[in-house]
C-alpha cells in the first residue's frame, strides 16, 4: 500500500480557530516510524506565511494528528501543505498532501448575528431594516460562495478580495 | 422573554427540509404566475424567498455547531430562534394554494381515493444530494402534499408498511401527516412524514391511505386514483434507449392498462396514451419525447388509475 498525504481542514464553532488533521494512510512500507519530520505550510494569498507562525510549522508525532491554529482575525484565503519527509523513499508514495481553503466562519458568524437580529428581535423592525438585513446577509452569503469559486481558479487574491467585502458588509451593518 | 422550542436535531433536518421545498415553491410560483402578479404580490414572494434562504444558509451551515443534547447555551437558544423563524416563514408557503390564485393551472383534480407510494432510498439520496445533515436512525421522507401543489390543503391519514424485496410486508404502523391546520402545536408545522427507522435500506416503504376532501373529477370514475412518486434516485426508474422513462415495481405484476399519465412537480409529461405496460415484467415505459430528466430534488409522479 502506498502512502497518499492528505490534510483536512476542520472549522470550528468560534472563527478565531480552525483544526487541520493528518489524515494520511499511514502503514505497510510507509508507517510513522518511517517518515522523520512533518510540517505544515500555511501561506496567505500574498504567499506570506500565516501571522505569528513560521513557515513551515513543526507538526511533530508526539503532538497527536490535529494541529490547532489559533489567532484568527479575518476569514483567510489558505495554502496548505503537509509535507513528510520519509526515511526511506519508497516509490508510489506521495509525501505531500495541499488543499486551498477559504475559511468562512467569520463570515456565517456575521451571517448567524444579522439573521438573530432580524428575526429575533422583540421589538417590530421598519421596513427599511428589514430590507438591510435582508440583503446584506444575501450579500455576505454570495461573498463567500464567490471565494469558494475564485479557489476553484487558484485564483487566491480574488477570493480573499471576496472574504474582505464579505467582512466590510459584516462591520458596515449597524445592528 | 419570549417561550423557544427546544428542536431535536432530526425536527431541525425537518425544518431545513421543508425550507428548502418552499424555496422551490416559491421559484415554481413566481415563474408560472408571474404575468398575474401586481407588484405587491410580487415584491411578497420575492421577500419571503429571500428570508427563508437566508434563514436556511445560516441554520444549515449552523447545524454541525449546535449541541442538541447539554443544556442550550445563548448560542443555541438563538440557534433556535432562527429555527422557528424558519418553520414560521415556511408556513407562509403553505398557504400559496390560497394566496393570488397562484394555482397550478396543469392541475387535474385525482379522484377521492390516493395511495401513495415512496421509495426511501430514493428520498434519502435527495436529501444527501443537497448536504442536508441526516440522522440515519430517521427516515424523513419530503412532503408529498407540499412538493405536489395539487395537494395543498389535504390533510390524510396514511399507514407506513415496510415491504422488503417488494414482496413481503414486514411492518405496519399509522403516521397521520402533521397537519399544519392545527395552530399552537410545534410539531403540526414540518410537514413532512418521519416515523422512527426499523428497516434495511433495501426495499419500499409504502404509504397508503385517503386523501378526504379531494375532487372527485378527473380519474376514471371509480372514486379511487392512485399516486406513485418516484423520486431522482429511486432504484424502480430508469430510462430506455430512447430516453423514455421505465418504471419497474414488483407489485404491477399481473396488472395492466391502468397507467394514466405522468408528471414532472407540475410539468405535465404525457397524457393518458403514452404509455405501455407489461404485466409480465412489472413495468411500464413512459413515453417522453420532450426529453425531460430526472434531476436531484425533483420527482417524477405517475397517475394510476
């Protein structure tokens, strides 16, 4: 069996924090024992690394196969790559697993509070307010579709360009 | 502070699901009826959509967040809040039937009697096919009533058989479709059937029972009709070379000439005519010389009379 690398991407109920679990099929020719060092790459749409992390980030064994990534001030447009480094190279492995995330929970979060206004307010909203919520968060929830296409694209600074205006709507409604 | 209901998870599945028929409602309703709206008519539906795909995006993507089972924090009251907002902005749709004459104008009235026939594989794949979380433990099958405007307004009763292979029945119990007509009561709101899951994924579950209430024109004059919803998905439809429908179900064996005609939600497909039937095999072929597809989340339903 050869080793394929992969990563998943794990968001989490506070947007301030994501996970990222191994997932690789580690066993047969390639278990752990065989590769010597992990590490994560983690690269914003500018291609800088991730604030208050260097690149590549240590991600040895002993720390279990969830790497928590904490700090998050905005919704990001990310690289990610895993990358193990084997003791023996066996051929038909893959030591390097990448996926491209947009992550969204600043935006449905933004989402998440417009909607619990509008709707559960107990007092009656005009209609003008209504209206603004109304399409504000439509507008938010087309942002965000917009920076999981421009990913289809590789195209990393138009779906961060996508996350920023989804973020401006979320601080320019007044709730 | 206002009274919240606290949702299970499978009656939040329930809410996304019927918020996400009355979001096909109101496109179906807009489209067919948009000549005879005023702008009022229009600018209502057009709100209302808009409300309750916001209130589905944030109460899906949601979903996975929410604890259903340690005592609600603010979070999940407010997560409920927005549910309930959901299933009241859903209601709304209910009443379409009534609301601007927005009737199916392709509509025939069936006869009294209907039995309808579901298979759950088929609802399942539907419901997967458009990541709406599902608990396994459940069947939730879509509304029929709600999902074929014809049926706005009817209230049956029906009986749940389990009948594995298509053959032998296994189960029987009575399910009553929650009723919407009954103000105060949470549960009367989902429209939609769900009855705790005792079987194999393979098989039918059928539903029969009597619609009260409905026309009795149309039909053959035998004050019965029978409805058979196949949704995308179902193992009992396939297409010929010619790109006809196949209906094949083990319970036709032996019958035969009572195919009326079949429809797509409201898209009539044939009249009484174009169809064949083979006792021998169980099946009937449908005639579809427009081509029409089954797609995710739509249905093909077959008037038997």
């Amino acid at each position: 069996m050869s080793l394929i690398t992969s990563i998943e991407y794990l968001p989490q109920l506070d947007p301030s924090f994501f996970e990222l679990q191994d997932t690789s099929n580690y066993g047969g020719s390639d278990p752990k024992a065989n590769i010597s060092t992990r590490t994560l790459s983690i690269l914003q749409s500018d291609g800088t690394a991730l604030p208050n992390y260097p690149n590549p980030i240590a991600f040895p064994y002993s720390g279990g196969d969830v790497f928590t990534i904490s700090g998050l001030t905005q919704d990001l447009a990310l690289k990610i790559t895993l990358s193990l480094t084997p003791i023996v190279n066996h051929a038909g492995s893959v030591y390097t697993g990448e996926i491209d995330i947009a992550t969204q929970r600043f935006l449905q979060q933004g989402e998440f509070n417009i909607q619990v206004q509008k709707n559960n307010s107990t007092m009656p909203l005009s209609a003008y307010a209504n209206s603004i919520y109304r399409n504000n968060t439509m507008d938010i929830i087309i942002e965000a579709e917009n920076a999981q296409t421009a990913l289809l694209y590789s195209d990393f600074t138009g779906s961060q360009a996508s996350l920023q205006r989804g973020q401006n709507i979320i601080n320019n409604t007044q709730l | 502070m206002a009274v919240i209901n606290l949702y299970t998870a499978a009656q939040v599945q329930n809410a996304l699901l019927r918020g996400q028929v009355a979001l096909l409602l109101i496109s179906q309703r807009i489209q067919s009826q948009f000549l005879y709206f005023n702008p009022l008519q229009y600018s209502t539906f057009k709100d209302l959509q808009y409300d309750i795909y916001c209130l589905w995006v944030v109460c899906t993507q949601e979903f996975s967040y929410v604890d259903f089972v340690d005592v609600p924090d603010t979070y999940v009251y407010q997560y409920f809040e927005l549910v309930g907002a959901l299933i009241e902005k859903t209601k709304q749709v209910d009443v379409f039937g009534a609301y601007g004459g927005a009737t199916n104008p392709n509509y025939v009235p069936p006869a009294g009697g209907t039995v309808v026939v579901v298979n759950p594989s088929g609802a399942l794949n539907f419901v997967k096919s458009n990541n709406i979380p599902f608990n396994t433990d459940h069947v939730i099958l879509a509304n029929w009533q709600t999902l074929y405007a014809p049926l706005y307004g009817q209230n049956p009763s029906i009986e749940i058989f389990t009948d594995q292979g298509g053959v032998d029945q296994r189960d029987t119990q009575t399910a009553p479709i929650y009723n919407y007509a009954t103000p105060g009561d949470e549960s009367t709101l989902l429209q939609s059937i769900e009855w705790t899951y005792f079987g194999t994924t393979d098989g039918y579950y059928t539903i029969s029972g009597v619609v009260p209430g409905s026309s009795s024109g149309g039909g053959s004059g035998s004050g019965s009709s029978t409805y058979i919803i196949v949704p995308f998905g179902s193992p009992n439809i396939s297409t010929d070379g010619d790109g006809n429908f196949v209906y094949t179900d083990n319970r036709l064996i032996g019958k035969s000439g009572y195919f009326a005609n079949a429809t797509m939600l409201t898209q009539m497909l044939v009249d009484g005519t174009d169809f064949t039937s083979n006792p021998a095999l169980g099946n009937m072929t449908i005639t579809n010389p427009a081509g029409f597809t089954l797609v995710p989340g739509s249905f093909l339903i077959i008037f038997v009379n």
